[in-house]
C-alpha cells in the first residue's frame, strides 16, 4: 500500500512539516525553519522566517548603496584628518622662519635649508626601507618629471612666502596665503567643471572670515603694507593651490616616501636656483641647519606624505579646506615659541575656522539619507 499524500499548500505544491495547513484565516504558527534538521526554533512575535526574503533584503541594491554610502564616509573623513595634519605641520613654518631671519640667515638661505634638509630625510628613510628588504619601485622618465614639477610647485610656494615675511607681518602674510581655500575650489571647477558643493562653499566662505579676525588685520599695529610683500604672498597662495591640485593627480600609486624624495629633489632645484652659495657661504657652519631640520620635517616631510595619502581620495576643494588648519597651529605656535599676543578677536577668529572644517565635513557626520540629500545640493 503506498502512503497517502501529504497535505498541499495553497499554490499546490507538496507542503512541508514546517509550514502551515493552507487553511482561510488560520495564522500560522510561531516557528521557524530549522536549517540542520533538529526540531524548530520559535519565535517571540510568532512569525515564520522567510530565510529568502531576508537574503534578497540583505543583498538587495538598496542595501549595497547604504553599505557603500556607509563606507564612503568613513573613509572621507578618515582621509580629510590626514590632510588636516599635513595642514597642521605648515603651521611651524611661520614662527621658524621669523627665528632664523632673526638670527641674520637671509630667506633664500632658509628656502634652500628647507628643500636640502627635507630631501635628505626622504633619503635616509628611503634608504632604511631598501635596508628592510622593500625595493624601490622602477619610475619612468616621465613620471620623474612630473614628480620634479611637482617639487617645484612646492618650493614656489615656500620661496614666495618666506620672500613676503621679510616685508610683511606675519599675521598679513598667512592670511593672504590663507586665499588657496578658495582658490583650489576654482580649481575643481575648471578642472571637472562640476559646480562646487554646497557645504564647500559654505566652508571656504567661514574659514575666510574667521581667517580675517584670526589674522589681526582689524588691530592697530598692522601699519604700511608693501605692495610686493602683498603680491608674492598671493601669489603662494596660488601656488599652494597649484600644489594640492596636483598632489592628487600625480604619482599617487607610488610608494609615499619614494614619491616625496623626488618632488624634495625638484624643490631643491628651485631652492639652490636661488640661493647658489649656500653650501659655500658658511650658513650650514653657523647653525642654520637647526632651523633647516625643522622645516624640512614640517614644511616638507609630514605634508608631502600625509597630501600623497590623503588628497586623492578627496575633492580639490575640500582638500584645501581641511588644509586650513594651518592658521589655528601657526598663531599657537608664534603664542608659544614669539610670544606674540592673541587677542579675543583672533580667538573668535580661530573658531571660527574650526566652525568651517567641521561644515565642510557636514555631509560625512550627517545620517546617510540626510547626507544623500545634502550632497546633492549644487550652486544653482
């Protein structure tokens, strides 16, 4: 005799022990499939598990777009903290160089210590990697010079601005150099030709006014301003600008120290352009080394290695944003190391910046559908 058949379901296929009886207004039971064969689990709110439904919800478009809106974020402002320290290093420049032109050592000298000192600890770290076992990646003629282009780019930048502390305050020189916020979303613009963010915008308009009270260009004591003084320093701002642009378009697959040895090579072409007595005028023999290992350190090491890590995975823009750190760290350091006084109005002004860092990262702290929205928000 054969068995009789099982009991089918509503759709007329055979029905398992697990499901319910295809019977009208009978609620089905408060158990769920168990996939290894032991007797079914039940469940508090007394609902079958539908193991397919939740995979397809699971791996559903929707939920990979979360997933990478998710990641997206994290790692946006993991890498805007990097360039925010990079900014950071820039800020010991400023109080160093108004030491060593205190000393009587000439700004070329203090450009040319910077390029010669900042190249040599790429070297040296370079060189203890090849030590390690960690082999130099072979570079083709053309990246060369285009990692030697971008050094160039870098010590303009230092050789325009230590030119302008010579005639300028150092509260007026840093904040014309402090243009390059707005200047590298000018550059995003021609460059993608994408309307800028709105939250860039945003920002970069904060950070210059907080910018203009931290600077003390309201105070008394600015006086005369040298038209030449106020030119080069624009003219920093506009290669600093230049140089983060470029720092996340050229040679970012290489190895970070490899890549920073040849830009510190084409910064020295420039700094021994215009100082060509350096080695020879005595400037090393009278101490100006001190000062040259620290800008090479902060002027040149930290920030070619942090913008290399942290600008190609960030918009020109903000790049240039979260590099606006650089004037909080620069008026703390000439408090502590000049003792300069800081009023309540560069106070203001500092928070002020900070205000405009933490609106640039608007989007990445926001929840993701209000950051969805957010980010989608362009300049009419």
């Amino acid at each position: 005799r054969t068995a009789p058949p099982r009991a089918r379901g509503a759709r007329g296929r055979q029905r398992r022990d697990w499901e319910p009886a295809a019977r009208a207004r009978d609620p089905p039971p408060a158990t769920i499939p168990d996939m290894r064969g032991r007797r079914p689990a039940r469940r508090p709110h007394g609902r079958v598990c539908d193991v397919g439904k939740a995979c397809r919800l699971l791996y559903s478009p929707a939920a990979r777009a979360c997933a990478t809106m998710a990641a997206m974020q994290k790692n946006t402002l993991k890498y805007s903290a990097v360039v925010f320290l990079g900014g950071a290093s820039y800020g010991v420049m400023a109080a160093t160089i108004k030491c060593a032109l205190a000393e009587g050592f000439s700004w070329t000298q203090t450009a040319a210590s910077q390029a010669f000192f900042g190249a040599l600890l790429f070297a040296v770290a370079l060189a203890a990697l090849t030590v390690l076992g960690k082999r130099p990646v072979p570079l083709s003629p053309k990246r060369v010079l285009s990692l030697l282009g971008l050094g160039l780019a870098t010590c303009t930048t230092c050789v325009l601005y230590n030119f302008a502390l010579t005639m300028l305050p150092v509260s007026v020189a840093i904040t014309l150099l402090f243009q390059f916020t707005w200047i590298g979303i000018v550059f995003q613009v021609v460059a993608t030709r994408r309307k800028p963010r709105l939250a860039e915008i945003v920002a970069a308009a904060v950070i210059l006014g907080g910018t203009l009270l931290a600077s003390g260009l309201f105070s008394d004591t600015v006086g005369h301003l040298d038209p030449l003084g106020i030119l080069c320093a624009l003219l920093s701002a506009v290669s600093c600008a230049t140089f983060m642009f470029l720092s996340a378009r050229v040679g970012c697959d290489l190895p970070p120290i490899e890549r920073g040895l040849v830009v510190c090579l084409g910064a020295c072409i420039l700094g021994f352009a215009v100082c060509p007595d350096y080695f020879s005028s005595g400037a090393l023999q009278a101490g100006i080394w001190k000062y040259g290992l620290i800008l090479g350190v902060f002027g040149l090491f930290v920030p070619v290695v942090l913008f290399g890590i942290g600008t190609p995975h960030l918009s020109a823009g903000l790049s240039t944003i979260m590099a606006s750190s650089e004037l909080p760290c620069g008026i703390a350091i000439s408090v502590l190391v000049l003792s300069e006084p800081v009023d309540a109005l560069q106070t203001a002004g500092i928070a002020v910046i900070m205000l405009g860092v933490a609106v640039s990262q608007l989007p990445n702290l926001l929840p993701q559908g209000a950051s969805a929205r957010f980010r989608k928000k362009r300049l009419q």
